[in-house]
C-alpha cells in the first residue's frame, strides 16, 4: 500500500481560488429560508440594509425572492438549477 502524500492533498485555505459563491437552488441551499439566510449574513458583510433586502424577499414569491438575491448580491453569487443558471446582472 502507497503511503498517501498529505501536502498534496490538504491545501491552505489562503490557496482557495476566489470566485463566486454558488447556489444550487435544487439542493436544501435553495430553499427560501435558506436564501434568506444567506441575504442576512453577505447583507451585513457588505453594510447593506438587511431588514429591508429581507422584507423585499418576503413581499413576493418565491421567482421575486430569486430577484432580489440577483438584484442585491449578483456580483458576488452564482445560483444555479436544472433549468437556468442566475448569474449577476441577468440569467
């Protein structure tokens, strides 16, 4: 049996490649309370108005939720399903 190289296998986390964050909308991240957790918490890293982006979320349904995710945070996030990806400005 090879003895397994850990060094190659556990990198530092400073050598993450940066990029967005992805979504998968058809796994339990895409579920509306879940997306409105992830509105909270990049709300308050960014200085936005998280009462208010929440309240916009809440005022519609479940496609207006999606939107205003895009609207606020599609600079930083990629959401993707079975049937589009939802990247920034557009789809």
């Amino acid at each position: 049996m090879s003895q397994l190289n850990i060094d190659k296998m556990i990198k530092n986390k400073n050598e993450k490649p940066k990029g967005p964050i992805e979504i998968d909308l058809t796994g339990p991240d895409g579920n509306a309370f879940a997306l409105m957790g992830y509105a909270k918490t990049f709300s308050k890293q960014l200085g936005l108005n998280t009462d208010e982006i929440i309240k916009d979320m809440m005022s519609g349904d479940y496609e207006h939720l999606l939107d205003v995710m895009e609207e606020n945070f599609g600079e930083y996030i990629i959401m993707f399903n079975g049937r589009y990806i939802y990247i920034g400005n557009g789809f």
